[in-house]
C-alpha cells in the first residue's frame, strides 16, 4: 500500500528535496511549513514537484498546530508511515548577553518541535507495526562553534531524543535515525554568502569557494544527495538501521 510521509519544512532546502525524491517514488507526501498556508508558497512547491501534494500550516513549537497538521494528514490520507523532521531556523550569538528569545526560538523549533512531531505520529507508527523517523540534525551537533550555542545543543539534543525513540520503537518495528550534514547547499546557506558579500565586498565566487574548501572534497553537499540518502531510510531496506546518526560531512570535522 501507498506510504503516507509527513515532512516539516518541506517548502525549500532539503524538506524540498526530499518531498521531491519521495514524491518520485510513489510515497503520498505531506508538507507542513510556517508558510504552508501562503498561495504563493504552495504554486512554487506544486510547480517544483510538477505535482499537487498536501500543503498546510504548520508551528513545530505549538502542541495544537502540530495536532491539528497531523490529524488533518490523517484525516485526508490516512495514518502517518514516515515523518521527516527538517524544519529549523539558525541564529547566531556569543553565549555572553544570548538573548533569551533567540535561545527559545532555536530550541523550541529545531529539538522540541521535533518532539512534538514525534509524539503525535508514533503512537499510530507502533500500534500498526511500521514506521520511519528521520531528524535532521547537523555536523553541529557533534563539533562547538562559537557563537553558535543554541544551535549547536538543539542539534546534539536530537541525537539524544533519537536514541530513546529508537528504543521505545524497536519491538513494533519504527525507527528513528538522525543524518547530519556538513555544509549544504540550501537557501539558507546561500543567504550566508549573500550576507558576506553584503559585509565584506568580496567576489561570490570566492565566498563559495572558502565553504567549498571546508572539506576535503572541495564541494558542496547537494540537498538532492540528503534526499537519496533519506528514501533509502525509509524504505524497506532500512529496517535495522535505527539509533543512529550518520555524518554526511563530505571528510570534514569542522
């Protein structure tokens, strides 16, 4: 029977990707976003696809929001077989005088909303024997930045709340890994380039070159290889693979 997916954050970056690659596959995709009720958003995912999928609004950081999205999912399509969690936002500042709205927003978003999605679909994953989790967390998760204290433990906080889903899924045949990505080339990191050229007046092509040269292999990871790797996740194939978090750092260690 056809899967019914769940991903968060699926309007750009690596969500797009994915819902792409899972839409190819014949998997019923499901995209929740902030923006998931923009028109504007929508026609350029629809147009992305080549395909309507399921679209709605969607706050990670809200009980009710994530509720409500995952009964609506539900109701139109049926309960939920893989969830997807690349919804996140990235701030920056010292941890001395961190604002406390950024600390919570980060948090909030990229570690408890994920437990929120979870929550919500697991309960449905276990009792019908099946089910897929896959968190996107970060090379951050496993290497300090300066500067970058809240993403940096909402991102390690993940492979701990893993690890426990992992477990309390095992026996009923769910589970839960966690990739983390070096540098990918998404919107956001583009933004990043767009910001130091702003500041700094540098050629973009030098900018991109100093990220390429990041890792040993000199190049961008792809969201479309993020995407490949999460299908063979989810499929059937992946079964014993659960509570881990694979690194896809292209050779580097930040």
């Amino acid at each position: 029977m056809t899967k019914i997916a769940i991903i968060t954050g699926g309007l750009s970056g690596m969500g797009l990707a994915t819902a792409r690659r899972l839409h190819a596959e014949g998997i019923t995709v499901c995209i929740g976003a902030r923006r998931g009720d923009d028109p504007a958003a929508v026609a350029a995912l629809h147009a992305a696809l080549g395909a309507p999928v399921m679209v709605a609004a969607l706050d990670v950081r809200s009980t009710d929001s994530v509720n409500a999205f995952v009964a609506s999912v539900v109701a139109a399509h049926g309960p939920v077989d893989i969830l997807i969690n690349t919804a996140g936002v990235y701030e920056e500042s010292a941890v001395i005088d961190h604002p406390d709205a950024m600390w919570d927003a980060t948090i909030d978003t990229n570690l408890t909303g994920t437990f929120k999605m979870i929550r919500a679909v697991m309960p449905a994953m276990k009792a019908r024997g099946w089910g897929r989790i896959v968190n996107l967390a970060s090379v951050a998760a496993h290497q300090g930045m300066a500067n970058n204290a809240a993403y940096c433990a909402s991102k390690a906080g993940l492979l701990g709340l893993g690890r426990c889903v992992s477990l309390e899924g095992a026996a009923y045949g769910v589970t839960c890994v966690s990739i983390s990505p070096t540098w990918v080339e998404t919107e956001m990191l583009k933004q990043f380039i767009d910001q130091e050229i702003a500041d700094t007046g540098a050629e973009r092509a030098v900018v991109r070159a100093k990220y390429e040269a990041s890792n040993p292999q000199g190049a961008l990871v792809q969201p479309a290889e993020i995407a490949g790797l999460i299908a063979f996740l989810v499929s059937d194939a992946g079964r014993a693979i659960t509570m881990e978090d694979i690194q896809v750092n292209a050779g580097s260690l930040w």
